[in-house]
C-alpha cells in the first residue's frame, strides 16, 4: 500500500497571503487566501500531489475563520488547481488539470457531428490604440493592446480571419519577424503559466457585416464581402477583461460553435453560428 502524501508546509502560503494583502489592499479574505494558494501552485512551491493542511490548521495559522477556508477552497477546485478526496483530504491537481486550456471555439463536422480542434497561423502583430476601435476594446480600460492576426481553420476547409487582442503587459516578444513560434500557442496556458491568469467567463456578440479589408486580403476574397463577425470577450475571475478574439467567417463558411472547454468556465450560452449561403 502507498504512503500517504505528506501535509504540505503552511510557512509558504503564509508568506503569500501578505505578500497578496500588500499587493491587492483590502478585499474578500477568500479571494485573497485562494490567491495566495495559487501563487504557491504557479511557482511551484506546492507541487501536484501535495496533501493540502486541514482547514482547521489553515485557520490557526491566518486569521481566516472556517468559512472563509471552505469559499477558497471551493474556488480553486472551481479553478482546476485541487482536488478534494472523499475521506482523504485536498490535494494539489495535476499539471494538465491546471492550465486553462479553454477552447473558447471549436468547429463541427457538419456530416458526423464530431467536434474539430482548429489550427492558427499567425499573420501579423502589432500594438494598436484602443481609442482607434470606438466600443470594440473599451473594456480593457487600457490606451493601447496588443493586436495579433491570426488565419484559423481545420483540416479540409478553408480559413476564417481572427484578430485576437491582449494586454500590452502579458504579450511575450519575439525577437525579428520570424511568427514561427506563435503559430498554434496556447495564450490561455501562456496568460497561466506566466501570470497565474484563468479565463472564467466569456461574453460573446455575434453579427452579420462587411467583413474587414485584412479579412478579404487574406481570405482572397473581392470586397466588399458579406459574413459573419463574432466576438469573445474573456474575463478572469475577478471580471477583468484579457482576451478579446474577433472572427471573420465568410459566407458558407463551416458552422463555429462555443463550446465549454474547462470546469469553472462559465459562457453565458453556447451558441453556434453559421456564416450562410
């Protein structure tokens, strides 16, 4: 029989939760104790595995009552990052339970019903002005983003266009114009790994329009063209927005479907578009 995991050391965590108090200020003691708990995940300090302490002895060595212990606690199993064991305790997830892989879009086979994972080319990126995009990017609350252009597709079909916006801060440079190393990245297992960043919520909008010039000249399609334009705003879990991604589907393009990727992800409808005839 194996043994049991040894209890993981509170000295660390303590250390987080005033590091995050200083951070942060005042808040929820819950959102902060679960911040703390997943700072020692993301740096490694507590390893997938490791037997988390009692929630009594969490609330021995922070001034946290047993409530606040169980919210936190209940977060991060929402976020993926533990585990609870019936009778046996919490423990530390697995690494390909953490990061966020949240495929915010997937396409369908029309035919077989079988979901199909796209593939991304990136085409161009940029640092744009939020004021430049009237409504589009107000939501960052931030003058300036990172803008990347992205052809996206599947196996057997032609492109749609995506113009996926982030945060100047969290965007990694590469060096000259070589895109090679971007093209199929993950930016919700960068925007984790790097920053402790989790998308929990999506609101999208979707709508019938002229699509882009950038759209048409990659699409190599004449303009003025008609498709459908579909937005996804990503939040993290404290309601920030990170992620906007824009696509372009042009007309008879093969249907796109939102689909929940990862538990605790919370769109607000699953909603599947289809760009017509």
């Amino acid at each position: 029989m194996s043994q049991p995991a040894p209890k993981l050391p509170l000295e660390p965590l303590v250390a987080q939760w005033s590091a995050v108090g200083d951070a942060q200020g005042s808040g929820a003691k819950y959102h902060r104790l679960a911040a703390a708990f997943a700072t020692c995940i993301r740096t490694g300090t507590y390893r997938p595995g490791g037997h988390l302490p009692k929630e009594t002895e969490i609330c021995a060595a922070l001034p946290v009552g047993l409530s606040t212990v169980q919210k936190a606690l209940g977060q991060l199993v929402d976020d993926g990052l533990i585990v609870r064991r019936r009778k046996l305790g919490s423990f530390i997830a697995d690494r390909d339970r953490q990061v966020p892989e949240v495929h915010v879009y997937r396409f369908r086979d029309p035919v077989t019903g079988r979901e199909m994972m796209p593939y991304t080319r990136v085409l161009r990126l940029e640092a744009v002005q939020t004021a430049e995009y009237g409504s589009l990017l107000t939501g960052f609350e931030a003058p300036e983003v990172m803008r990347i252009d992205r052809l996206v597709w599947v196996t057997g079909a032609a492109p749609a266009f995506s113009a996926f916006f982030m945060r100047c801060e969290h965007h990694v440079p590469i060096p000259g114009k070589d895109h090679q190393p971007l093209h199929g990245a993950s930016y919700h297992r960068l925007l984790w790994e790097r920053f402790g960043i989790r998308t929990t919520q999506v609101r999208h909008s979707a709508h019938a329009d002229l699509l882009s010039a950038r759209a048409c000249e990659h699409l190599d399609l004449a303009a003025p063209h008609v498709g459908m334009i579909w937005d996804a705003y990503e939040h993290d879990q404290n309601g920030t927005l990170q992620i906007l991604q824009r696509f372009e589907l042009p007309r008879g393009h093969r249907p796109m479907e939102l689909v929940e990727g990862k538990p605790g992800l919370r769109p607000d409808t699953k909603p599947k578009f289809n760009s017509g005839d």
